[in-house]
C-alpha cells in the first residue's frame, strides 16, 4: 500500500506540473511571432553629416600656364671687315643707344687705300671729261667715251667699297641695349663673321608658355594677361602670340605674352606664373578641404539630395585662390558635404545636421566622427 501511494504522489506531481509550465506561469505570455522577428532584427544605424547650402555664382575662368622671360631684342654682332682689335670703347653690361662704338680695329694699310681711290677717282674724272669733248667735237669715238665712263664708275666704286671698309672697323650698337657679351679682348685678331659682341633689350620683355590643347581655343590675341614672377612680383601684359601648330609630344600650343619693361629690371630666364582670362561661368567657391575621390580616382565632391541620398559629383577647377577654390560642374543650387564625406558612398541615406552657412568659413574637418552619438 505505502509502495502504491509514492507512485501516486508521482503522478500526480508530474501532472501538475505540465499543467503549469503549460499554464504560463513560468515563462509568462507566449510573445507573438511578431515581436520575436522584431527583436530579432540587427538595428540599422544611419550616419550624420554635415552640409553648407551653396549657389552657383557668375566666376570669370582663368587659364593658368607657367613660362619664363624672354628678350625680343636680342641680337649678336658679327665682324663685317678683319683687323686687330685695338679698343673696347665699353665694357659688358653697360647700356648703350644705337650707333654707340663698342669696339675699333686697326685702320692697317686702309688709309693709303683710300689715298690711292680718291687719287684714281680724280683722274678718271679728268680723263672722262676730256674724252666727252673730244667726243662733242668729233675727234672721239662714242667707245672711247664709253670707256672712259666705265673706268670712272669703277674708281667711283672702289672709293666707296675703302669708305666702307673703313667704316666697319668701328662696330657700333645696331639697336639700344645692354652689352650682354664682349667674349674678345684687345689684340685679338678677328675675321669676317666673328661675333664679337651681343645686345640685349629687355623691353619690352616676353613671357613664353605652353597652353593645353583643352584651352587654346578659349584665349585670344589682343587679350590681357597676368604674370606672377618667382619672387612675387606681378606685371601686366598683353597676349601677342598663339601657335597654330601645336606639339606632337605635349600637345599644347606655345603662348607668347609681351610686358612692359622699360627699366630693364625683369631679366631673361625668370619662371613666372601666367593666368589669361577666358570668360565667365557658373561656379562655387568651397574649401579645398571638401575634395575627394571617387572609386575610378576622379577628383570631385559629394553632395546630399533631395531625399537625403549621397550623390558624387565630378568636378574642374575654375580658379584656385587664397579664400578657396571655384568649381564647375554641380547643379546651381547644392547641399555640400562639409563634415563626413570620407565615410559615406554614392547612394547611401543619410541624415543631415543643421546646415551651415554658405561659404567656405564652414568647418571642413573630414576626420571628424559622423556616426551619431
């Protein structure tokens, strides 16, 4: 009997608890499928950035292109007679006006030359004066005179060829400018063609570039020009030369822009930086900061639509100043991401914190966490 009741209270205890595990009283209510798949679900976490509300705005293009100075006047002396060098009439680097004496070579036996021209001239005069009348009054042939006309032509002639010779034993300065070489000294004997001396003038003065093939077309001849010098000075100029044949290797187009110079303080072989107008477009000014690139490593910047997606825009730079850069190629009106273009892509939702004002006083602090807090 007792054996009987054990197994009794068993069952029973065994019944009673199915009955409240199944009751809920353990585990509570059963929650719905429902809420289980809700709570199952990762949350999504949407980033924050930043943005400036910006409008496109009227910006004169610039084509920018880097040259260097040139002289326009530049010229070397060459020896027209032979001699001895027996004066340097001035020294290198002195400024001289046209005609100025640089060098004199010896006069040698060219002062008896000219002795004996002068002395067959005036014979020859006299000969052909005579044979004229002779000829005037019959005792002459019409030959004879001819002759006599042709002899004097050449003395005529050769005093003019030792009048000549004489006078290029002084070479003289074919144009103002400084001496920029006097490579002979006295005593050394040149010959015809020898250079013995090179003037330059600096004034005006060209700046030579090359312009890309891209915007040879939007400069014109006659338009004005900028040029920033190595050490800071600019100068103002004017465009007076563009290639019509471009190169084969670099394909750009040689420029050749004149500036005044008239104290010849701007010397040859200076690096300057040339920006040529080329109209106007629309564009806006940003930060550099705000930069970057896409997947294919095009430069350009990310923008927030409409429905608060990430769109990236390629862009050109317009012109690149001290208060930031000018870009071409976004819509006119734009919500530029300032802060937190680094971490999202093309197409992603995001939110967006209040904007900043327009401009590029905003801060451009890419490395900034846009994650919310």
């Amino acid at each position: 009997m007792r054996f009987k009741s054990s197994y009794l209270i068993a069952a029973a205890l065994a019944v009673g608890s199915t009955l409240w595990i199944a009751s809920g009283v353990v585990t509570g209510n059963e929650p719905s499928p429902v809420e289980a798949g809700q709570a199952a679900a990762p949350k999504v976490s949407v980033p924050v950035v930043r943005v400036a509300s910006l409008e496109a705005r009227l910006k004169a293009k610039t084509v920018v292109l880097f040259g260097r100075t040139e002289a326009i006047k530049q010229v070397d002396i060459a020896a027209e007679t032979v001699g001895k060098i027996v004066t340097r009439a001035v020294k290198k680097g002195a400024w001289v006006k046209k005609g100025t004496v640089i060098l004199r070579l010896a006069m040698d036996d060219r002062e008896m030359r000219l002795a004996e021209a002068k002395a067959k001239l005036e014979y020859q005069e006299i000969a052909y004066n005579a044979a004229k009348q002779l000829s005037q009054q019959q005792f002459q042939s019409k030959v004879k005179l001819a002759e006599e006309w042709a002899d004097l032509a050449r003395a005529r002639a050769e005093l003019e060829a030792i009048e000549l010779d004489i006078r290029r034993t002084k070479v003289r300065a074919p144009m103002d400018g400084f001496v920029d070489s006097l490579p002979l000294s006295i005593g050394e004997y040149i010959g015809v063609g020898d250079t013995v001396a090179g003037i330059v003038n600096l004034h005006p003065i060209r700046i030579v570039g090359q312009v890309s093939e891209r915007n040879v077309t939007q400069i014109h001849l006659g338009g004005p020009a900028t040029a920033r010098l190595a050490n800071g000075h600019e100068i103002k100029g004017v465009v007076r030369y563009i290639s019509k044949i471009g190169s084969e290797s670099t394909r750009t187009f040689r420029v050749d822009v004149w500036a005044d110079n008239p104290e010849g303080s701007i010397p040859e072989g200076l690096t300057a930086e040339v920006r040529l107008p080329a109209g106007e477009e629309l564009a806006h000014l940003v930060s550099p900061a705000v930069l970057t690139l896409d997947d294919a490593g095009a430069i350009g910047v990310k923008v927030v639509d409409g429905e608060d997606r990430v769109r990236f825009y390629p862009v050109s730079i317009v012109a690149d100043m001290s208060e930031g850069i000018w870009l071409a190629g976004l819509p006119t009106k734009i919500r530029l991401i300032t802060v937190g273009q680094e971490y999202v892509r093309d197409g992603q939702l995001v939110r967006v914190a209040p904007d900043q004002p327009a401009g590029v006083s905003q801060s451009t602090d890419a490395s900034a966490d846009p994650s919310p807090s």
